[in-house]
C-alpha cells in the first residue's frame, strides 16, 4: 500500500531519490514468513520507514544529495540500518536531502528539490526534507532524518510531524555520512509522538564503532510516551526565541501552546541565555571548519565520481576537477569558509572564539537546567517558504535554524511536534521541547501531554 502511495504521489512531492521496491517486498515477505513460522518478530516487524540518504545500506545506493556519490553503492550498512534491519522494519527507500545535509530546505541536492505536501511549491524544511515530506505525505508511518543545526526539527516543523534530535551520542553515527562530527546526530520522524518514541528505541543505544556513542542505558522514551504529563513540572521559556523575524502566527500557536502547559499543570519560567544570540555565528564557525575536514575524503579515489582521468593528468589535477564537478555551490562555500577559519594566524580569532561561544552557551543550558526540567520554544522562526525565495540569500537561509541550533551546540536533545497552523497562511508551525542530555524521555512526556 505505501508502495502505491509512493507511485500515486512521488512525481510531485519527489520525497524520494531512491525507491528500494524489491527490497522493501522482500523484507516485508521475509516478516510473513518469520510470522507463518511462529518466530520470534523484532519490534517493528512489518514497519515501512523512509530512510535519509545519508546512512550507508548494503548494495543500495546511498548519494547524500550529492553527485559526487552518485552510482556510489555502499559495501556495509550503517549501524542504525542494521539495527532497523533487525527489528524487522521494512526500509521503503532513501530519501533527498540538501547536499551533505547543508541546508534548510532540500533545494541544495543535487536531484532537485522536494515539495512540501501541505503546499507543494513551499519548501519541506532541510536538509531531512525528503524524510519529512515521505511522511507528510503519508507515503511512510516512520522515516529517519540526521540533525547538525536543525534538520530532523526544522522539517518536522514546516511539514506538521514530530522529529527528535536525541543526545548526541545518543544514535550511532557509524555509517552516517560526515558533515560536522562533532553536532551530527541521527534520530526519529514520525507522525505522533508514540511512533517517534518506538523508532527512538530501535535506533539508540551504545555502538562500539562510534567512538562518541555514550555507553549507557537508553532512556526509557515509549514508556514517557505513554504516559505523557507535565504537572508539577518547571518548563522554562527563553526571552531570546522571540522578537524580530519571528512570524506572528508562529508566535500566536507558541503562546496558545506554553498556556496549554500552564493549565495542564506546568510552572513556567523565563530565562535569559545571552549567548544564544551567539550561537548562529559559531554554528557557521564550527561546522564548516569540520566540514572542511570529512569532505577531504571525497578525492576520485575512494568513491563515487572521478573526473578527467584520461592518463594524462595527475592525481591532483583529476581530484580538483572532480571535487569540482562534483560538489555543489553551498557544499563549496562551506569547504571555503571551514578552510579559512582553520588556516593558520585566523585559527584562534575564528575557531577559537566559536568554540569558547560553544562552552558559553552549554553553561547557559546548565543553568537553565538547574531551574526548569524542559525549554520551550518555537521551532522554526516562520512556517514554510517558497521555494525559490532564499536561495539567492544564504544568511536568510541560515536564520531557519536559529531556534534548533543552540541544542547541537550543546549536544543535549530535543523535540519539534505539531501545535496548529499559522493562521496567516495555513501552514504547520512546530513547538520545540528541549530536554538536558540523556534525558530525552521527558521530551516525549511533554509532548505526549500537549500533543
Ligand atoms: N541548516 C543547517 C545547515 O545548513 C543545519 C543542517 C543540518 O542540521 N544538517 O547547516
């Protein structure tokens, strides 16, 4: 049935780059037969999920939204592919993605953009667009997204969903292609909390082949998620997520949402995190800076493309053009600014100040933490855009994330749900939990209890 909605509605929404048919057919006859045998069946048996193009899948091509893969097929899946694998989900295909995940609305990869279901020629968010518009469109109970700065929230945002940014370390990043390693996390998409929560659970957990996987146990997210509550709780609201460039009816649906809270028993505080003013500047600091680095590897050696390798030139020459013709232009402005910033005499002015912002603004989480149990915020500081309108503009791109950003930064966890639409122009807007590390279950508790 998903493989049908797929056919009927794709060639508008193109939410997927790939779609894995005889591969989805046989895993879900694989289930049939483990369930005619009396087998034991893993968690999700039977499950279509739309899987971001950015984690490895043995024998199916995996391209990051990027040309410089494409015809790329990866010889060992992802940690998180196995692990969805051996719940017995059945994986539907790969999703687009801006380029290496750089972007806010999917029009950066390299295979056209993705429409928006609510409104087709508004963008899905980015760069998990492709994941976010798969379920919008009711093509998949469940997908799978990554979040730098934004990607799994900022999507689920304008597409009226649930994303879940965990803790960072709190997925495996093995087989997740490289963007900036140091705020990449993997997480869950879903279209209701629960389904977010049973997905979270499946995917998390500690992976040895991740050197920044936190061995410890999995916070207990379905049973929050079933038993959603926010009475007696301290929920924490900051003067910075507002103000100019925020959307009034963005704006509107927050407020209704943090008097929901109030009735439903919370205790809201305001807090002041100065540096979260900051945070965008060094987001744009750091993650090219570590861009810069993982992508070194794209060389026409290892994968992928190669261009120019006629036996005439060298090895650098047939790396340069294929890097060229392979890479998009924000993929490119990226790799130019992280160079710049780590070059020697800038290093500390760029790099430096943007990792001591990064301390700054952790310590303003842990003091907010001292006071409140979660934050609440808009997500995203409009609903979403037309396609076409910020492409020409990189900074007012950026600003999509300046409500998500500061989590990453931090490597705590958070949520974006559904709380109404704008009633200037119909469209979702999304409510961001943010929880302290490894205490993700309390995102879905609270979002089970506003939901
Ligand atoms: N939009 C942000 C960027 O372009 C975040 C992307 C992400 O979370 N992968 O970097």
């Amino acid at each position: 049935a998903h493989l049908a909605r797929i056919d009927a509605t794709d060639e508008k929404v193109h939410a997927f780059l790939h779609v894995d048919r005889e591969g989805a057919l046989a895993q879900a006859r694989a289930v049939d037969a483990k369930r005619a045998a009396g087998e034991k069946l893993g968690p999700l048996a039977g499950v279509p999920l739309a899987l971001k193009d950015i984690f490895t899948t043995v024998g199916v091509p995996t391209t990051v939204g990027s040309k410089i893969l494409e015809g790329w097929i990866p010889p060992y899946d992802a940690t998180l592919t196995r692990k969805l694998k051996e719940a017995d989900v059945v994986i539907l295909g790969k999703t687009n993605m801006d380029e290496f995940a750089m972007g806010s609305s999917t029009e950066n990869s390299a295979y056209g953009p993705t429409g928006n279901p609510w409104d087709l020629t508004k963008i899905p968010g980015g760069s998990g667009g492709g994941s976010a518009a798969a379920l919008a469109a009711f093509q998949a109970p469940l997908a799978i997204g990554t979040d730098t700065g934004g990607s799994i929230r900022q999507p689920a945002a304008v597409t009226g969903t649930v994303g879940v940014k965990p803790t960072y370390g709190g997925v495996s990043r093995y087989g997740m292609v490289a963007f900036s390693s140091s705020l990449d996390q993997g997480g869950p998409c879903a279209r209701t909390v629960l389904d977010a929560a049973l997905l979270h659970e499946v995917i998390a957990g500690h992976d040895p082949l991740d050197s920044t996987s936190i061995d410890a146990p999995v916070p207990p997210v379905v049973e929050a998620a079933r038993n959603g509550s926010v009475a007696g709780m301290r929920v924490g609201v900051v003067k910075q997520f507002r103000g100019e460039g925020y959307q009034a009816g963005v704006v509107q649906r927050f407020d209704e949402s943090v008097e929901l809270l109030k009735e439903l028993g919370a205790e809201i505080v305001e807090l002041d995190c100065p540096s979260f003013d900051l945070a965008m500047a060094a987001y744009y600091l750091i993650a090219p800076s570590e861009c810069s680095s993982n992508l070194a590897r794209f060389d026409a050696m290892r994968y992928g493309l190669r261009v120019g390798d006629d036996g005439t030139k060298s090895a650098e020459e047939v790396t340069a053009l294929t890097r060229e013709a392979g890479f998009g232009d924000e993929v490119k402005r990226r790799i130019i600014l992280g160079t710049y910033a780590l070059s020697s005499g800038y290093y500390d002015a760029y790099y430096g100040s943007a990792q001591k912002v990064r301390t700054l603004i952790s310590k303003d989480f842990e003091k907010s933490f001292e006071q409140v149990d979660v934050i609440v915020s808009p997500t995203t500081p409009t609903t979403a855009f037309a396609i076409g309108e910020r492409t020409d503009d990189p900074l007012a791109m950026y600003l999509a994330d300046l409500c998500t950003i500061p989590t990453n930064l931090a490597g705590n966890s958070a949520m974006s749900l559904p709380c109404g639409l704008a009633p200037e122009d119909g469209l979702p807007v999304g409510l961001q939990i943010i929880a302290p590390a490894m205490k993700d279950d309390r995102l879905y508790k609270v979002g089970a209890a506003v939901e």
